[in-house]
C-alpha cells in the first residue's frame, strides 16, 4: 500500500532539514543526557584554575565532581536530564552555588562569578525546592548510586529487576518479565536515544548489562511525542562514559552463591577531554537461571556472557559521535517439573526427564552522530542494528517433552533483526524547548518451526466406550475390529506428524517485515510557574496489517513555589503497535493445514490479522517536597485501548506468541516517596494499585472468536494486582562511608491466577464453571453441598498450587480425591474464591500475598585505599525463605515459584 502524498512530502522536508543541519561536519550525540559547561572567574573578572566544582541532584543521588584548567573551564559530560545544583569551592573565596536545569542535549553554559570568603555569595534556595521537578511527565528518576548498592534477585535479568523495585505501577512477574501501568509487557527502553521495543525478559532476549547503566528515567505517565510502539513504561537509559576519565577507572568482581552460582565482571572507563571509551564485561554460570514450577530447583542451569562498548569521540566543539556495541549470548535449560522429571511413552516404559533448553544471542551496533548549529541547536542523526537469534531445543529423545501442559514436542529457530534510523532537531532559547524527529525502522522477522505429536491420546483414531483414547492404532477403519469406536476428532492430517505412531516432525516457516514510519514534534513551555507541553506524532505501520495514526499529547504542570508543590495533568493518544515474537505463526498459522490441526485440538483456530491498537489515556497527579527531606510524587491514570495485546501458547508448548483481545480499561493509582540522603540514610518508597481489566471477544491472532455472541465479559488478565509496594533503604555509617547496608522489602497482593479450582454454577462470568459441573452438566455436590473437581489436575500440580482436602496435602506423589467439597478445599499458595462468589472481572481467583525481604551488606574499601580499593559484599535474596507463587498454570507462562533463599558473596577490586 503506498504511502499518502502528504506524508511523503513530510518525511522527505524533515530528511532535507536534517541532512543540510549536518552538511558542515556530522557529529553525535546521544538523546538521554547532556553536558554543562562553564568558566570560573573571581570578583576582578580574572580566571580561577583548580577550582572544585560540584553537580549533583539530591533526589536521584547523582553526583560528580570537576576541577577547573587553567583557563577556569569546567565540563560535564553525560549527564541525565534533571535539575541540579552546581557548587565551586576554592580557598579564599566564598563557597557559591547556582541552579541549572538539563532538559535537551542543547548543552548548557553557566558562567559562574565567585564572591570573596568575607563576603559569601552563596545562594540560598526555600527549603525542598531543590526536590521538586515542574514537570508535567510522571516519571521515576534512578542513578548509579542506588543501583550499585540495591540487592537485586536476579543477575542475569538485572535491569528488568531494577525498573520492578525502583519504580511505581511495576507488577513483578517471573523470570525478568514485568507489566508497567496495567499492560501486558507493554514496556519500550531508549538505550542512549536508540528504541528498542520488543519483548526483554530473559526467556526471549538478552538485555543491555546493568554494569553498563548510569542513570534511568522510568516514565510511567502520558508519553511525550518522541516516544511511540509500546509506552505503557518507557525506560530511558543512560549508559556510563570514559569521555573526561583521564586516568583509567574500573572494577574486577567476582561472585560466588547458592545453587552454584558463580560470575565474573569487569569494566574499564578511560578518556581525554575529546575521547572516551566505557567497556562492560560480564559472565555468570548458575544452577537456577530461570523461575521454575517447583520450588524445588530441577534442571534448571544456565550461563550468560556479555560484552558492552560505549565508544565517545569529539572531533571538535561543535561535532562528536557516539557509538555503543554489544554481544549478549546466554544458554539456559527449561526447569522441570517433577512430572516431567521421568516421563513414560505410552507403553509404560521410561523415557528420561524432559532435556529442553534454549540459546539466545543478541548483537547491538548503535552509532549516533551529532552537530551543534549553534547555542540553542543541536542536530542529532544515528542509526542502529538490533539482532535477537532465539533457539529452543527439545529434549534429544521428543517423547520425553510430554507432560501435562506440553503434548507436542517442539524445536523453534527464529530471528528477529530491528534495524532504524532516526534524526532530531533540538532548539532550547527562552520559554521555549522545541524537539522535532523522524524515525524510520524495519524488523525482519524469520521464524522457523519444527513441531510434532508427543502425546498418544491427542489424535487417537480409536476410543472405547467412555470415549476414552485407545492406543496401538494408526486408522479409524482399525476400530471396529477391536471393539472400538472411531474418534469423530481424529484428524488424519496429523497421522504423518504423530511420533508416538511412528510420524516425524512437520516443518514450518514464516517470515515478514515490519516497517514503521514515526514524525513528530513538541514543544515544552516554560512561563513563570507554569509548564505545558504541546506535542504531535504521527505513526505509519505497515506489517502485516497497515494502520495510519495522528496522535495527540499535551501536558500541564504548575509550580506554587510557596508549598513546594508541582500540579499535573496529561493526555496522550498512542498507537499499540503488536509484539514480534511468533506474530507470523500468530497471523498465518492458521493458513497451514498441520499448524492449524495442531491448534484445533485446544479450540478455533480462525486466521485473523493484527491491527496496532489505539490508546486513550489520561493522568493527574502532584509533586509535593516536605522540608528538604522528603518528596512524594503520586499519579492516577486511566487507559482505555483499542486491541489490547497479550500472550498465548503454541498448541500446549512452551513457544508463546501474540493475541489481541477487543479492548482493555485500565484506572489506578501509583506513588513514590523519596528520603534523599540525610547522615547516611537515603530511602524510596513506591506503591502502586492498577486494575487491568480486558474485554473479549479475542480479535487477534490464533484462537480468535470475533463473531461469536456472547462474548464481551470482561475479566482480568494475569498479569492483573491489587496492590504492590516496595521499600528500600541504604545507610552508610557515619565514621566510616565505605561500609553500607541496603534493604528491600517487596509487597505483591498477587496476580490473577484463572487455573485455580472454585466453585460457581450461577455467574456466566466465571472460570469457576470448569471445575463445577459433572460430565452431564449437573453442579457437583457431595452430600448436598457445593463440591469442586479436581480431576483435571495431576498430584504435582496441586502440590504445586498447595491445594489440600479437609486438612490433609497434596504431594507431588499423592493427588487429593478428584471430587472435595468447596468449603473443605484449601491453598496455602493460591486465594480460592467461596462458593459462587468467584467473577472473573471482580472476584477472581489469585496467587496468595507475599512480602519478599532482600539485604546487601558491603565494604567498598576494606583496607583503607586511596587510588585502590578493595571491596566484599554479601546479598541475601528472599531472607525468610519465603515459599510463594509468581503464578499458577498461567496461559503465557505457566507456574513459578519465587527464587528460594540465595546467598551470594563478592569480592571486588577498583582503580
């Protein structure tokens, strides 16, 4: 489909701007940070070398220090947008401090005049000025110092671990995976300016090393107009620089812990005043690398590699380029459950346990040019080049993966490879702070499938008469024979595909590119207390559907500098653009006669295209600074979307892909407080309460049911909580700063868990019905009371779910009756509705509440080194050995438990 004239027109002018922009020297430039700049001079005018200047900002932490040439020049660079305090201090003048604020990577001079130490000059702010942002984005700001000293769960997903504690509205899920603002993994990062967009939890990708980070800004409101795809939580990161490390600085750490774990990190910072170079290297092996369905931990080893370059260059004062690299591979098994940890064929002999693993490797070039036109503009032109490389491997005898949510065995090559351009003009001068770009990308997505039946009962021809499956027959013309019935489900197109009657594996491919087209502008206005942000996006998608959309965004905020209090209200219009993984099998599957076979013995399989989603979303919210030691920061949002995304499974494996369901309706709250850091203690508090309601029918993907009646209940996805809350607190003691202590407590309410069995036989909005009626539709009773059925569930997997019967437990060996009475049946990891009251959107069955306690304790400096540290840490992760859930035969991700008690040691070298 072509493209209208007008925005063919549009994206031609913006690439001719850019392009004459940078016609005199290109530079680069990354669009996360910025530098400050300035000359000292004393009363007389005259220049002041060897003054000490400072930079920080109270709040995040941030914090760095310069000395002046012998010009009086001083230079920051890489600094993430926020208001800071500049302090000079220098012996026989006042100490002076002055105010700057970095909002655009327009550099910022700020000249700075030193008083005599008779006479001070230092500048005095209200008290918790300095706390406040006018700023009409909700967004959580997070710097190195608190990432460094935060006990984190897991190493090999580190940042993704990092966003879910530090940041409001985050529902924590398992192995890396985290829903932002209600939404389903609706999460975007800008790595340096660079947008990356698909899915970052460890089971799917490989993510930028959190050794590599300085600084986050996680924006959970209205999104400005230069972010686009998925916004739900945009994570702007800033990586650390050697530009300005004119000695070379680094560390060497190694770890050693529970279940085996053992890593091995370094990184290098070293520069000039025009150069720099920033090397992250990294290696971890572990005997628990993912979540896994018994807290127990069983096959479950996995090792991750990762190398990160940040190379900066200045070629002159007004050109510079930036270029990060980075090579990620990782290679994990899938956990076993005690089921699949000896598995029989169908004729009762021993297979083995399950052996499936997975190998991800990921490759990111990303080099961002720069050209300074003048004072107040700046031109930034980059590139990048993203590939994920994602194989899943079955167990090396196939008949070995059946269990009881796997009944095909599969074997998966797919690629995704995300390259792009993108070019922006920033111009900073009076109220004004004007940003307009483009961003052109394409994604090729190569998917590749080999797949075949693992489970004799799923395509038998023949079943008795119960209807039960029968072994041993390859033909419905066999049954009669044998006393047997024809399966009027038999499908003979899977015969050839069947390995336990002698098939082999069907292969399957699939392959599309995206493209995507985004222009936009904004302008942030600043006049007095007031602050309004005006912006315009436009998005063009061409997949395998094509949407066009104009999307609105406005924000107000307003300063009443007497309290110390920011106002804010915001409105966004966005386009949900799908997810890429497994989106061809998603759309196309059901085209292929095998593929769609495979589906239909779960239910409809109807081909039925994506279409981007369309988002309404409203915010209001307040910033409120109490003296100069707290801040609180709290927001209601309300989303309403147009196709809303989630997740499914290939057949019953462990492949996921996308769906799209009619709508969504997500209202809530979220906060953070802040303590900055008073006599060595800094805390944060962040507490969120986000409903995440859907709305059927499935419009897209495979299982759609567009036309069927009767199918617009809403219910809450899986990913749906209450209410979740973390604390965390740092103290460094006073007579010795080196030696600090961090804490976390984490408070999950729990998510949805539908699995569950309850009892209702009233409400047609109910999952409880499953569990409910006997074979011929009568409610199910034990002497007259309600009574639930647990049939469908094997010994494991009610002692997975911790179910127990009139007091007495399931164990993985022993199931409970398949009939107990509702008011008899208990969990100790799962909330169970009472009888009739279960409702799948206002009363839905869900993980029981956990708090999860985590501590870090640490010497930085152990034997007193000036140039040279030497350093010991031990995290201990789940202190109490808490036994809880994530979730419970999820539909995208099955059961897993939180990570058991781990301990883990490190000993550190600095320069």
């Amino acid at each position: 489909m072509r493209r209208p004239v007008s925005l063919r027109l549009l994206s031609f002018v913006f690439f001719l701007v850019f392009a004459a922009a940078l016609v005199p020297c290109a530079g680069a430039y990354q669009s996360n940070s910025g530098t400050v700049s300035g000359t000292i001079t004393d009363p007389s005018g005259a220049l002041v070398p060897n003054a000490t200047v400072e930079i920080a900002n109270h709040v995040t932490g941030y914090k760095r220090t310069a000395t002046t040439d012998s010009t009086g020049q001083f230079r920051f660079y890489n600094v993430p947008f926020n208001p800071y305090r500049v302090t000079v201090t220098m012996q026989g003048f006042a100490t002076t401090i002055k105010s700057v604020n970095v909002d655009s990577i327009v550099p910022v001079v700020t000249p700075i005049k030193l008083g005599v130490a008779e006479t001070s000059t230092t500048v005095t702010v209200e008290s918790g000025a300095d706390l406040i942002e006018n700023d009409s984005t909700f967004h959580t700001d997070v710097d190195r110092s608190t990432i460094d000293r935060m006990p984190v769960e897991s190493q090999s997903s580190s940042l993704s671990s990092i966003v879910t504690l530090s940041s409001p509205g985050v529902a924590a899920d398992s192995n890396g995976l985290f829903h932002g603002m209600g939404d389903h993994a609706e999460n975007s990062f800008s790595i340096d300016g660079q947008p990356i967009t698909d899915q970052q939890s460890k089971v799917f990708s490989n993510q930028v090393p959190s050794d590599a980070i300085q600084s986050l800004e996680v924006i959970g409101g209205a999104p400005p107009a230069e972010f686009g795809d998925k916004t739900s939580l945009v994570i702007k990161a800033t990586t650390r620089s050697g530009q300005g490390v004119t000695t070379p600085h680094g560390s060497i750490a190694f770890d050693y812990g529970t279940f085996g774990t053992t890593s091995l990190d370094a990184t290098l910072a070293y520069g000039g005043q025009n150069w720099g170079n920033f090397v992250a290297v990294s290696g971890l092996n572990t005997g628990r690398f993912l979540d896994g369905p018994e807290f127990q931990t069983l096959h479950d080893k996995g090792n991750q590699q990762n190398i990160f370059d940040r190379i900066d260059y200045q070629f002159k004062d007004a050109d510079s380029i930036h270029t990060n690299l980075q090579y990620t591979r990782s290679w994990f098994q899938t956990p076993n459950s005690f089921d699949t940890s000896n598995v029989f064929d169908q004729f009762g002999n021993s297979v083995g346990a399950a052996d499936q693993r997975s190998k991800i490797e990921t490759y990111n070039i990303a080099p961002t040019w720069t050209h300074i036109i003048n004072e107040n503009t700046v031109a930034n032109i980059g590139a990048y080049i993203r590939r994920d490389g994602y194989n899943y491997i079955p167990s090396n005898n196939p008949l070995a993966d059946l269990g009881p949510i796997q009944q095909e065995t599969v074997q998966q090559y797919r690629t995704l490879t995300n390259t792009g351009a993108h070019a922006d003009l920033t111009w900073s001068k009076g109220i004004h702070n004007v940003k307009a770009g483009i961003l052109y990308q394409q994604t090729f997505l190569r998917e590749n499938l080999h797949t075949g039946l693992v489970d004799p009962a799923l395509n038998a021809p023949c079943v008795d008469a119960d209807g039960n499956p029968v072994n041993g027959f390859t033909d419905p013309a066999q049954c009669a024979a044998a006393n047997l019935t024809a399966n009027d489900a038999f499908n003979p197109v899977l015969l050839p595909y069947d390995l336990t009657r002698g098939g082999q594996n069907y292969f399957w491919h699939g392959q599309t590119d995206v493209k995507q087209l985004a222009l936009y502008v904004q302008d942030q206005i600043t006049k007095g207390n007031w602050l309004l942000n005006l912006g315009i996006r436009g998005d063009l998608y061409n997949g395998l559907a094509v949407q066009r959309m104009v999307e609105p965004r406005v924000g107000i905020s307003y300063n009443i500098k007497k309290t110390n209090t920011v106002l804010r209200v915001s409105y966004a219009r966005v386009q949900e653009t799908p997810f890429n993984e497994n989106l061809v099998l998603s759309v196309n599957g059901c085209y292929d006669p095998v593929i769609q076979g495979i589906f239909q013995t779960l239910g409809v399989c109807t081909p039925a295209p994506f279409n981007p989603g369309m988002r309404n979303e409203f915010h209001a919210g307040f910033q409120q600074a109490f003296s100069k030691h707290l801040v609180v920061s709290a927001e209601y949002i309300w989303k309403y979307t147009h196709n809303a995304y989630d997740f499914s499974v290939f057949g019953a494996t462990p492949i996921t892909f996308p769906i799209a369901w009619k709508n969504s309706k997500i209202p809530g709250f979220a906060l953070r407080a802040n303590v900055p850091e008073t006599h060595g203690i800094s805390a944060f508090v962040v507490m969120s309460s986000v409903a995440s309601r859907f709305f059927l029918p499935q419009l897209g993907g495979v299982g759609a049911t567009p036309g069927t009646p009767g199918t617009n209940f809403p219910f809450r996805i899986d990913h749906d909580e209450r209410f979740n809350q973390t604390a965390h607190i740092q103290y460094a003691l006073p007579f010795r700063k080196s030696t600090w202590l961090g804490f976390n407590w984490r408070y999950d309410s729990g998510l949805v868990a539908g699995a569950t069995p309850c009892y209702n036989v009233t409400d047609p909005n109910s999952g409880c019905a499953g569990f409910s009626f006997d074979a011929i539709g009568n409610p199910l009773t034990i002497n007259g009371q309600p009574a639930i059925s647990l049939s469908s569930f094997t010994a494991d997997q009610q002692f997975q779910a911790g179910l127990a019967c009139g007091g007495v437990r399931a164990t993985p060996t022993s199931a409970l009756p398949d009939i107990c009475a509702a008011s008899q049946l208990t969990s100790s990891l799962l909330h169970i509705p009472a009888a009739n009251t279960g409702n799948d959107d206002h009363n839905p069955p869900r993980v029981q509440p956990r708090s999860l306690f985590d501590l870090a304790i640490g010497e930085d400096n152990l034997f007193h080194g000036d140039k040279r540290k030497v350093g010991l840490r031990l995290t201990a992760v789940n202190v109490t050995n808490k036994y809880a859930l994530y979730n419970f035969l999820s539909t995208f991700s099955g059961t897993h438990y939180v990570t058991p008690r781990a301990f883990t040691g490190e000993v550190s070298f600095s320069f």
